[in-house]
C-alpha cells in the first residue's frame, strides 16, 4: 500500500490560507475601487448627455460640452487658475523651507514656542479669520486681483508646509549639516547645496497637495477674485450653478474638466507622496 506524507498533508492547509486571504483582500480593493471610481464615471456619463437626455433618457452627444465653452471662458479660466496656484505653491515652498530648515537643525530661543504657534494655526478653520482677511483686503486695496488671493492662498497653506518641511528635515543625519559646517560652509549654503537637494520628495509632497487644495477652493476665491477676468475656474463653476435652473450635465462637464489637472498631478507626483509624509515620522 502507497504510504502518505503526514508533512505534505499538513502543509496544504497552509498554503491555502495565504491565497484566500489574497483573494479576499483582492475582492475588497476592487470594490474600493469601483466606489472610488463611480463618481467619476458618472461625471464622464452625465457630461455626455443634454439636459433633456439626462432627465428623460436620450442618446450620448456632446451638447453640454459645447453650451459649456459658450456659457464660460473655460480657457482664460484654467490659465487663471494656474496663475494662482503657482505663484501661492511659490511662496508656500520658499517660506516653508527656510522655516522648516530653521526649525529642525538651528537653535534659536522661543523655537519651541513659534513651532508650536505655528501648529496652532492648523487648527483654526478658514471660516473664522475669512472676514477679518477680507476686510485687511480691501483696506489695502487687494480686492479683485491676484495678489490679493495668491497672499490668502499662501497664509492658510504655509502653516501646514512648515510643520511638513520640519519633519523632513528632522529625518536628516545630523552629520551631514555638521560634515558642511566644518567644510567651511555656512548655513545657508548648507540649506541652499546640501539639505535643500535633499528635500525634494518633502517639496514635491508640499507642492501637490497645495495644488489641489487651491486649485479646488471656491470660498477664497469667490470672495477676492470677483472680476470676470480674474476669477478661476471653479468661480465660474459656482456663477454657473448659481442660475435658478442648473443644467446638470453642463456643470459636470465643467467639474470634469476642472478636476482633470488635479488628478493629473497626483497621479505623475505620487511616488513622492509617501516619502514626503511619512519622513520624520519617527524623530
């Protein structure tokens, strides 16, 4: 009589649990995804209808694409839009830096205390300084341009940058600021040739996540880019859903044009993204 292997038998179980457990966590990633994704596809879905169709069931065209280009200047909108963001990802990045540089490798007295005023500020919602902002404003004369929005922009993202740039830079071996110092460098060379350099995940994460929030604000600025020419993209999604009848497919083909350049960047920058938050993590 042939004899079993007690060993091969004992072992099949085993081998079987590893691959249940990848089909399980398989089927919940791909229901994550259909949940994550069906928002979209209903934005590209809607877009493709005229409003009849969408309330009454009709054939696909691109009617709500074209009323979309007549209603707004989509692309004086999107370079606005692209304007304001990347004059606020600036000085966002050339603050944040120098701060989280200074913080993480200089001593200086009281740093613990700004460091902790400045983590402080992330803790106070937008909708409760937005009136005080936009009164100093308009006392300055910044109402309806982009200075005016760029410095809002700025203010409410660099809080945040500085504490994300400090981490980073915490992460650091300390012996290769000393190794610059002792070569004769100053600080700030060491800042400009050696940690600066060093810092590009931490900047790109800093750049990428102030894109979206900034390209997608609306409070902001509806409230400080009120001139036609001025105001960006999602301004002009809001004037446009603001009519007594909203056509719904041409304002998705506007949040679908609108959200495209924001999931672009995440999607080209994101290997950057887990470096960039979790470095420092644990100093």
């Amino acid at each position: 009589m042939a004899t079993v292997d007690a060993n091969a038998v004992a072992v099949r179980p085993r081998r079987r649990r590893p691959r249940r457990r990848t089909a399980l966590l398989l089927a919940l990633m791909v229901a994550i995804a259909v949940v994550m994704l069906y928002p979209f596809w209903f934005m590209v879905d809607t877009s493709l209808h005229s409003n009849d169709a969408f309330l009454h069931g009709g054939p696909r065209s691109l009617v709500s694409w074209r009323k979309l280009l007549d209603a707004l200047p989509v692309g004086h909108e999107l370079w606005n839009s692209t304007v304001v963001c990347t004059a606020s990802i600036a000085i966002i990045v050339f603050v944040s830096t120098m701060a989280g540089f200074a913080f993480a490798k200089l001593r200086f007295r009281a740093a613990t205390f700004v460091f902790l005023a400045i983590v402080a500020a992330l803790m106070i919602p937008i909708q409760s300084i937005i009136i005080p902002a936009f009164i100093n404003l308009a006392d300055w004369q910044l109402l309806g341009s982009y200075t005016g929005a760029v410095l809002m922009y700025a203010a409410l993202g660099t809080p945040f940058a500085t504490f994300l740039m400090t981490a980073y830079f915490r992460s650091l071996p300390d012996d290769v600021i000393e190794a610059g110092i002792i070569d004769g460098l100053s600080y700030a060379a060491v800042f400009r040739r050696i940690a600066l350099p060093m810092a590009v995940p931490a900047i790109v994460t800093v750049g990428v996540l102030q894109f979206i929030q900034i390209w997608d604000d609306l409070l902001v600025g509806l409230l400080l880019l009120q001139n036609l020419d001025d105001r960006t993209i999602t301004v002009g999604l809001g004037a446009l859903a603001a009519g007594r009848t909203t056509d719904i497919p041409v304002l998705m083909a506007g949040s679908l044009l609108s959200a495209i350049p924001a999931i672009v960047v995440y999607l080209v920058f994101q290997r950057y993204l887990v470096n960039g938050l979790t470095a420092g993590i644990g100093k």
